[in-house]
C-alpha cells in the first residue's frame, strides 16, 4: 500500500491538493484547536524554554512539572480517580493492557476495536472473546458461555473514528455483570460528547459503573500525546515498572502545555462546542432528510459507501465544488474504501450547504 497524496493545511478550514485550495472536511481536529493561537504560543514558549523533547522517560529524568500539571487538569476536566500522561494514544492502551495484566478472567472486544485495543488485549493473559459490531445480544451469548469468567473486562472503542458511530455503551454495560470494568478508547469521544465535554461514557450515562479510559489529545485537543484515565490500582502499576512508562521518552513539555491550554478553552468558551454541535445538527438533519445514511447526530463524523462509478461521480461533485475528496481506506481494512467526513466547530453556513449539496447531488 502507498502513501496517499501529500496535502497541506492552509487555515483551519482549508487545505492545498495539486495546486489548488480546497474546503477540508478531513481529519479528527474538531474545533480546529491545532491552529489556535493560545496552544501555539504556549508550545513555541516551552520549545524555546525546554528544547523540543526531554530526552528521557519520566520514570528517569523526563518527568517535567508540565506533566503534573496537565495530569491535575485531565483529573478535574474528565472527572477520574487520576490520570497518567503517556506519549501517544497508542502508547496508551498499551500501557493500560501491560499494567492490567493477570486482573481480568475474561476479555470481550467489539470485533472492530481499534488495533491499539486489539494489540492491548495480548497483553491481559486471558481470554479474549470478540463478539459483532456494537451487538449487546451477540455480547450476551458470548459472556454465557464464559458464566465461570468473574473479572470480566469490555474493551471498546467509545466513537468508531472511521465511521463516528457511537458505541452502546449503556445496552453493553446492561449485559454485563454488575463488577465488570469498561475500557473505552475515547480517542473520539473525549471533549466532543456528554454536557461536560467528558465523553461517551458521559453521553450514555455510565456513572457508577467500573470505567477505564484511554484518550488522545490529537483530536477534539488539537495537541499531541495519550493519557490514561482510571483508579488508583491502574496509576500505581502504570508507575510499577511498566514498560511503556519505563521505556519510552516522556511527551515534549511543549505538548503538554499546548494541552493545558486547549483544555482551559473547552472550559472557558462553551460557545466552541455549542458551535460543533449546530454544525452537526445542520449537515446531519439536511442529508438524513435526503435520505443519506449518515448516522448518529450526535457525533462530527460520517462515511458514505466508495466504490465503483459512485465514488467517481462524487470525486467530482466534491471538487466542482472546492471540497477536499477524502476517500479512504482505514488501515484494518475490514471497512474497504469509504468517503469519511468530519464537521469541525469552525466550519461556515456557506461550507457546509456546499457539502450538503455535493454529497445530495443538488
């Protein structure tokens, strides 16, 4: 497989393609927060003050005062017993599968997990069972026939980045034994859903139950890096010799204080996500009214079906309209090739009805 075509931002709403500027509907960067001035500034002060990376894991000598503060900031934001900054998502749940290693009899893994969960799940030491795609029946039959299995553990991704389906996480949890520990990889999730921006477990009403979080600060963040959000018994194995602590350098103090300033404006300015959620709500009712089926309201992402004179003819309604042709084929290949759509916050009235009508063929 080849790289696809280089493309270059050019605003937050903009990108460059074979010459030409093209509207972006691409990409995780929901509120366009990559390009805010405030995490720029607070990056290029801690480059020019710390240098671009620390040169050392954060059980050595890499652990910065920037690391402390951003964890006590992801603990009040998300609302969890602690967090524990890691480098990057992936890094995350690998980290969270080593340090949870012997504590679940049974693993059950939505058959379309994020690779970094699949990957995670090897480390557990248990049995790992998949069960369909957002199914809490199929979840149901696969957990009687492991009635003897008493630390169960289910591992899903909250939002499917390829597709922005929300998983169920309520019906899941009804299925499962009342002990039973959720780990959701809210890479999507985190800062786009629920009241207070905390995410999918917020949004399907999850509290009281046994939750574990991995999320990223490449998306609705607009930074960089990974953090792991859970109990007390997961930060102290995180910082018992775990290997992905031990042994990878720490996030460049420059991310982490661009972090701190994305989170401070997702607590400061409401109007960023009333925003995204106006946007949706316009793109998303427009299309399901022309019959599109572009899924949950609730969530920026949509894919529609890429293939055969289909796709080229909506290549072309796309770039007769100045929108970025974003059709992809997502790493695990079990989706095929798909056209993926993100709505951001900053997206304008006129850009999305010109989406709307490419995609309707208006």
């Amino acid at each position: 497989m080849s790289l696809p075509a280089a493309i270059q931002p050019d605003g937050a709403t903009h990108v460059r393609y074979r010459g030409r500027r093209l509207i972006y509907f691409g990409g995780c960067d929901y509120y366009r927060l990559a390009r805010h001035p405030r995490l720029l500034q607070a990056h290029a002060r801690a480059a020019a003050s710390d240098g671009l990376g620390t040169g050392a894991s954060r059980m050595t000598t890499g652990n910065h005062p920037a690391h402390d503060a951003l964890e006590a900031s992801l603990v009040q934001f998300f609302g969890s017993e602690t967090a524990t900054v890691v480098g990057d998502g992936y890094l995350a749940n690998l980290a969270l599968g080593q340090a949870a290693e012997g504590r679940f009899d049974a693993a059950f893994i939505d058959e379309k997990a994020h690779m970094s969960l699949r990957d995670a799940a090897q480390f557990l030491g248990c049995p790992v069972v998949c069960y369909r795609h957002c199914d809490a029946d199929d979840l149901a039959k696969r957990l009687s026939r492991r009635r003897t299995a008493k630390r169960v553990v289910l591992m899903t991704d909250g939002v499917f980045g390829a597709t922005g389906r929300i998983a169920p996480l309520d019906g899941l949890a009804k299925r499962l034994p009342r002990l039973a520990t959720l780990w959701i990889d809210d890479a999507h999730g985190a800062g786009v859903l629920g009241e207070r921006l905390r995410g999918t477990a917020e949004h399907c009403g999850l509290a009281g139950r046994r939750v574990i979080r991995s999320i990223v600060f490449s998306k609705a963040l607009g930074s960089f890096g990974g953090a792991i959000l859970g109990p007390r018994w997961l930060r102290a194995a995180l910082l018992d010799g775990n290997p992905v602590v031990t042994g990878s350098s720490s996030l460049p103090s420059g991310l982490a204080k661009a972090t701190l300033a994305s989170l401070e404006l997702l607590r400061t300015r409401p109007g960023l996500a009333k925003r995204l959620r106006r946007n949706i709500a316009f793109v998303k009712g427009k299309l399901l009214a022309d019959g599109l089926p572009v899924g949950d309201t609730a969530f920026p992402v949509f894919s529609l079906d890429c293939s055969g004179k289909q796709a080229s003819a909506m290549r072309r309604r796309l770039l007769a309209t100045g929108i970025y042709p974003s059709c992809i084929r997502y790493p695990t290949g079990s989706e095929g090739a798909f056209y993926r759509f993100a709505i951001s916050s900053e997206h304008t009235r006129g850009q999305l009805e010109g989406l709307v009508a490419a995609l309707s063929g208006r």
